[in-house]
C-alpha cells in the first residue's frame, strides 16, 4: 500500500472515530469541535499539518496544498464557498457520496449541552449534489 493511501484511510478512520463528538462552535479538540477544528484534528493525524497549525476554513482552503477535483473522493476536502469565494464550511469526504463533517451547531453552541439541544455533532451526511459554490482539494499526502 502506497503511503498516499494509508494515510487516505487513516484520515477517514480517524474522523469515523469521532462520529458523536459535540459540535463546539470554535472547538478543536475531541472535547468539541467545530467544522475546521474537527477536520484540522483528522489532518494532523496523518501528518498533513503541524501539530501547532490553527486554521479556519478560509484558511485551510487558501494554505492547504493540493490537486482541485471536479468530484468528491474518499480523502477528499470539501470547502462551501459563500458569494465572495470565501469558504464558510468544510467536511471530509468519505467516498464520492457521503461525507463526515461536525455541523449543526451556530455561534451560541459553546458545551455540550448546547449540541444536545440543537442536534450538533459529528455526523456522517450525503454529499449535497445542489448548486452551491464548493471547492474540492485533495491534499498532498
């Protein structure tokens, strides 16, 4: 197995390890997470970013090196772009149809038992096939 797809399958099987993890909004750590800060964590895993990097989803999109795809893959980051091209949210692709990402939450999600309350987690969802502006980076492994 090339080291590229060892560490597309342990991305994805550390994200998959996280699946219930509260949405924490600017959470980065398995106490809670928010969408950049759940998909930061995966990719210091496999050694795609240092342990000290901090980014937000704009920043992860604008930083992050690697091939743009025209489709979702397993290992694959998914960035949703706002009007301006700026990008507001992030997931992690787990094949070409379904994606893990922690989402639900907003602002006022701080603890845990906010993300009770709005269903804020870390969740596996079908990839959004609809019009929106995205951006889809398969990063350097």
């Amino acid at each position: 197995m090339k080291r590229s797809e060892a560490a597309r399958k342990w991305l994805i099987h550390t994200a998959l390890s996280y699946l219930g993890t509260p949405y924490v909004w600017g959470g980065d750590d398995p106490a809670g997470f928010d969408c950049s800060g759940f998909v930061l964590e995966c990719l210091k895993s496999v050694g795609i970013v240092s342990e000290r990097t901090d980014y937000t989803a704009d920043s992860m999109m604008q930083t992050l090196k690697g091939s743009i795809l025209e489709a979702p893959e397993a290992g694959a980051l998914l960035f949703t772009l706002d009007r301006t091209g700026r990008a507001t949210h992030v997931v992690i692709c787990l094949d070409p149809w379904f994606q893990i990402e922690a989402n639900g939450g907003t602002s006022a999600t701080i603890d845990s038992h906010a993300a009770w309350r709005h269903n804020a987690f870390v969740k596996i969802r079908p990839i959004q096939t609809k019009s929106e502006s995205r951006r889809i980076v398969l990063p350097e492994y």
